[in-house]
C-alpha cells in the first residue's frame, strides 16, 4: 500500500488532479463520493496567499469528509514558498503539494510551475526548504522536462527524494507540449524501475477509461494513477476504473437521472460555497461535459447557461431528466 508520511492509501489508489478554476470543494465532492482516493485543491499562488487575496485564501477550504486532501501550490521566489507553506500548514492539510508542472505561459514566464524546469538546481533547493519549513508531507507534481532536449525527470526525481519529499506524480508531456500529443509514460516507468527510488510514483496524463487505467497499471508499474480531465462532469471514472480493476467487467454508463443528480448536486454546492452570482457562473462550465452524449442538448445548454436564477436552473436539470428519460449513453 502507497504511504505518503502517516497517510496510507488503497492498494493502487486514484488522485484526483489539481485543476485551476475546476478542482473547488463542489466539483471534489462529487469525486469524492464517486471513488477519488487522495484530492488536492486547485494551485494556490504563494504571493497571493502571502498577500492575502481572498481568492488565494478561499482555496484553502476544506471538508473533513475530504481526507485526505493535499493543498497545491506554485511560486517562484524560495522565501515567499516556505512562508506559504508555514501558513498553509495552520490550516491542517494532510499533504503539502508543490505544482512544478503547470504549462501556462502566465506562470511559467515568472519562472513558477513548469518554468522552474528550466533551472533544476533551483527546483531542488526550493523543494528542500519547503521540506524544511513544514511539518506537512510534501509532495511534487511536475512533467518529464521543458521540452525534448531536456527530458531529465529521472534524475530530477531522485534528487527530490533525496532532500525529502514523500511522493511525486509525474504529468507524460514536456512543459512544450502544453496538453498536445499523447503523453508518454515510458519515462515515468523508467523512475519507478530506478532501484534508488523509494517513494509512490503517480502517473498522469491521458487516463480516460477503465482499459486504458488497467493497461497502463500493468505496463508502467506506477504505485497509482492521476486523473484530471476525464472527470470533469464525469466522477463516475473513478468507480468505473476500481470496478473494472476487481472485476474485469465495465460498469454500465451513468443514465441521466444520475447524470442530473450529480450536476445538481454540484451546483447547489456551488451556491453555497461561492455565492450564488458566483456559483451560477462558474457552474455553467460543466453542463456540456455532465450531459454529453445526449442528441440536441445544444438548445438546453444555452437555457441553461443564459438564466441566472438558481430555481430555474434546477427545473431545468428537472425537465432534462424527464426529456431524455431512457436514453442509453455510450459504455
């Protein structure tokens, strides 16, 4: 069983991706109650945690139903990390998570996320005074290297275990790629077959079913899996990869009652936790992905994405249950 310091996890566990602007308490609820295993929040910037942003600070919200639950954060000055860090420890996380894999420009131009790729010895003395400051677990996730010439990510591995991080989930695309190309796990294979290394190796990048979730596991030998964009508007992935995986048998497809259930139940927890101006927004992202496959949802989509009345949007998600009730969605 993976341990990350005193957690101890399921025998090849799930993770639950930490997604800008996806990842808030709604959204890991209802992959919580769908089989994730260990969540993280969506990336904190140190400077505004350090600055008390209030959007930094909402993002440190969390549910004990959750555990256990990492807080991720990304940065590029060494000094304002470990004061994140420090500050991020009050609020009892179980894990400490450093993000070195984001690809957006807006981050990695400050030399934070994936732009640390480019100065390994950075990488690896910034890691190490985190891992000094906290008494949290900490953890990496970071991607194979900024781009082809520079695929170091074995070597780099071994180095941040060495200064005492406790696991690392490696993204199968270079900081180039961005989210282009098919991710390539032969380098996160060829960590986890480095005698040196000791702690779980989580692998991501590409995971969208069950077969592909059981072929990698075997092929790449990794001590458990990340799933990030399948399972936006669709937890049920989680519980479909643990099913297959005992059974060699695929669930059938979530039918639109639950379909409507789980949104629903996302949504009012978005009022709740954001507001409901905020909640309405933001939601109006994952009604394509909670609903699709369906034939002609273009029309109730835009219902739902132009009414801002909370009421509505549930007689909404109502009739859709109604409308295409007895509709088989695709295994």
């Amino acid at each position: 069983m993976p341990k990350i310091g005193d957690i101890i996890l399921p025998e090849f566990p799930l993770l639950l991706a930490p997604m800008e602007d996806v990842s808030d308490p709604p959204f890991r609820m209802v992959c919580k109650k769908h089989g994730a295993d260990l969540m993280y929040t969506e990336f904190i910037s140190s400077e505004g945690l350090i600055r008390d942003a209030a959007k930094s600070r909402m993002k440190l919200d969390i549910y004990e139903y959750e555990r256990p639950i990492g807080v991720q954060i990304f940065g590029s000055e060494t000094e304002t990390m470990v004061r994140c860090a420090e500050i991020i420890e009050a609020t009892n996380p179980d894990l400490l998570d450093i993000n070195y894999g984001c690809p957006v420009m807006k981050v990695t131009c400050k030399g934070a996320g994936a732009g640390i790729l480019k100065d390994i010895p950075k990488m690896v003395s910034m890691t190490e005074a985190i891992v000094k400051a906290t008494k949290l677990p900490v953890t990496v996730k970071t991607r194979l290297g900024w781009d082809d010439q520079s695929k170091n990510v074995v070597e780099v591995a071994e180095r941040l275990q060495d200064i005492g991080i406790q696991a690392l989930t490696v993204h199968g695309r270079t900081r180039v790629q961005m989210y282009k190309g098919e991710a390539d796990w032969e380098l996160i294979s060829k960590i986890k077959e480095n005698p040196r290394m000791k702690i779980p190796i989580f692998g991501n990048g590409d995971i969208d079913s069950p077969e592909k979730a059981m072929e990698y596991r075997n092929k790449y030998g990794v001590d458990g899996i990340m799933i990030g964009r399948a399972s936006i508007g669709y937890p049920w992935i989680f519980n479909e990869i643990k099913h297959y995986f005992a059974t060699g048998e695929k669930l059938p497809a979530p039918n639109i009652q639950q379909r409507a259930e789980a949104c629903r139940e996302h949504f009012e927890f978005s009022l709740k936790w954001k507001g409901t101006v905020l909640g309405v927004l933001e939601m109006r992202r994952h009604y394509s992905n909670y609903f699709k496959g369906l034939p002609h949802f273009k029309e109730d989509r835009m219902q739902l994405v132009t009414t801002n009345e909370p009421s509505e949007i549930i007689s909404k998600l109502e009739e859709i249950t109604v409308k295409y009730d007895g509709f088989e969605f695709a295994v």
